[in-house]
C-alpha cells in the first residue's frame, strides 16, 4: 500500500524528526535522504528503522528493484510523488529517505578510537562551531584528508541536523564524531600524549613550521570569537595561517581543510 497523504502519521513523525533536534533527542533518530548518504549510513553500522520509498522517483533515476536488494530487512513504505515532494530536504535525492537509529557520540568513545589506531593520530577539535554547514564541510574534509576523529566540544548545533548531513557528503557517518566538553576532551588528549595545537592569531607560529607528524589535535574555534582561555592555556603551540590580504581571518572549514592537509603532506613526506 502506498502513502498519499501527508496527513498519515508516518509523514508527520519524520517532518517533526526533519524539522526539531529536540524531537531528534527524545526519540533518539534522525532522517537521512538521499541513496549515497543511505548507503555510507548503513555501511558504518547504523541501524535503519522505516524507509521511505518514492518508486515513481526511482525508476527515472535508478533500477527500483537492485536498490531494495541492498537495503536492509527494516519497515519500508512506498510513498507517492506529492508525498515525497512535502518530504525531500532538497531535490535530485533519489526518492529515498530513511529514519535511523543514532549512536553513542560522548567522550567515553574516544579510547576506543585511539587504540583501534596503528599511526600516530590526527584529531580535529572545533570548539563552539554552530553553523552545520561548517561542520558539515569539516568532516568532509576530515573523511577526505583521513582524519582520526572530529571532536565537537561544547556543541551548539546537531550532529544529525538535516544541513550538517547534507553538507558533509555522508561524513558524518564515515568519520568518527564525538561530542563533548572542552574539559572533558582537553582531560583526554593530555592523558593520551597528543600534541594540542591551536589555530589562533596571536602569539603563534606559521602553521607549515609546526610538527604534525607526531601524534595531533588540532583546534579551532568560531570565526566571530576564536577560542576560549581554557584551549589556550591547554595549548602545546599555537599555529596561523598567514593572511596576506585586508582581511584577518577564513572561513573555519577552509582553515580546517588547509591545516588538514598540512598534516597529510608532513606525513606522506615523513614515510
């Protein structure tokens, strides 16, 4: 039986998951659209609860039937043309949405992290990042660079926000995530032995003169206020991009990119 009305229940439910993190929180799902972004979500473990099939769509786009193959035994509704369209976050996804379980993202995850690593580690620490579309640009960045982990401290937006998820490609899915506070990441780099270096303006070295062989956190903050005292002071070295232009700073998730491959470049350079 197919859903044509945006009335059913079904629909309301993922609108409200879609559209309020609070709502994300309780029922402790998330919606993903799109069969790339579905695909590198159950390829990492994630559990799918309800998938939303538009077959009309599908059939213009894909083979209907090898798409069923490869999802997983989980509830999967078919939904017409007008339903799909009330639902679809953005266009040219493909006529596929799914409702997922989220995962455990708090600071107990990171030894398990570090110690299923055979190189030296390469963490991203952004502190107070709200944008998801900046985050949602780290980690594909992060995924792209082959970054360790991403750690989001004192988190001011979702990490299962519908722009996050679109911007990062599925990144979130592919680089492992944690959310947590300065203190308790701050706490757990210290007693791993990683080096903490922290993008800022003021008493730092150029970034291409710094060590990022070695085992690295690298640490940035918004582009309005920078970084508070407390990563400043838990600081190893402080690292800038020079600015040879009027302006004083970039956007955060180029910096990030360009401080990732910095660490990517010393390495390959280093084997």
């Amino acid at each position: 039986m197919q859903i044509t009305s945006t009335q059913n229940p079904r629909i309301k439910a993922l609108l409200q998951l879609q559209q309020k993190s609070s709502y994300r929180r309780e029922q402790q799902l998330f919606v993903v659209e799109g069969r790339r972004e579905l695909m590198h979500c159950l390829s990492r473990g994630y559990r799918a609860e309800t998938i939303f099939i538009c077959p009309d769509i599908l059939k213009a786009e894909t083979e209907y039937d090898s798409l069923m193959k490869a999802l997983p035994s989980c509830t999967t509704l078919d939904v017409s043309p007008n339903v799909y369209d009330r639902i679809a976050y953005r266009g040219g996804t493909e006529g596929v949405m799914a409702v997922m379980h989220m995962k455990e993202h708090g600071a107990d995850i990171l030894p398990a992290i570090g110690a299923s690593l055979c190189h030296p580690p390469l963490y991203i620490v952004l502190e107070g990042v709200e944008k998801p579309g900046n985050l949602g640009a780290i980690l594909r960045s992060a995924d792209a660079a082959g970054a360790d982990a991403v750690i989001v401290c004192d988190p001011l937006t979702d990490l299962y926000n519908p722009n996050l998820i679109r911007a990062s490609l599925g990144g979130i899915f592919s680089v492992p995530t944690v959310a947590c506070t300065g203190t308790e990441c701050i706490r757990y780099l210290k007693q791993s032995g990683i080096r903490i270096l922290t993008a800022q303006l003021q008493d730092s070295s150029l970034y291409y003169d710094t060590d990022m062989t070695v085992p690295t956190a690298i640490v940035m903050g918004t582009e309005a206020t920078g970084l508070t005292q407390q990563w400043r002071d838990a600081a190893d070295a402080h690292i800038r991009i020079p600015m040879l232009g009027i302006l004083d700073s970039l956007n955060v998730s180029v910096s990030a990119a360009i401080l990732m491959y910095e660490a990517v470049r010393q390495r390959e350079n280093k084997l």
